[in-house]
C-alpha cells in the first residue's frame, strides 16, 4: 500500500482514484499519522477484514507473494485465448 500526505491527495486526487479504481489500495496520512485508507469499492469482505488486522499490527504484510505456494503448473499445446478463439471460429 501506498502512503499519501493529505495535500499531496488533494492535488492528485484524479490520480490516486484511478489506482484505486485499479486495485489498489492507498493510506492517506495528515502530519505523518495514518488517517484513512481508501480501498477499492466492492473488496471482498476478507480483504477488508485482513487490512484492518494490518493496520492494527496483528498481521504483516511486505507486499510480495505468499511463499510456500506450489509452483505454476506449466501446460504445453495452445494457450486458453487461443482455444477460446480458435472455438469462437
């Protein structure tokens, strides 16, 4: 998440609202302290839940992937746009 001074969101707000709109989620800040966080309208309420658990310490977060994951499975023959649009003839 992003860290955004008040007067720096007012002066960019179109900015900021657009990467919102994209997904991402900002935290607004007045003299250095975290006021709000302006997240995406519709998150699920999973995510909400766990950026609260963030901003109150309970849980961390450094932003990269969760490790432990199995690897990518790798396919070989046509990709599924391919096959979408090879059906879609």
């Amino acid at each position: 998440m992003e860290t955004v001074g008040v007067r720096q969101l007012k002066e960019n707000l179109s900015r900021y609202l657009k990467r919102v709109r994209s997904g991402e989620s900002i935290v607004v800040t007045d003299r250095k302290k975290e006021i709000a966080i302006i997240v995406p309208s519709g998150k699920e309420a999973d995510e909400e839940k766990l950026l609260q658990l963030i901003q109150r310490g309970v849980a961390h977060w450094s932003g990269g992937k969760p490790k432990g994951l199995r690897s990518r499975v790798v396919s070989c023959g046509k990709s599924v746009s391919e096959a979408v649009l090879e059906d879609r003839r």
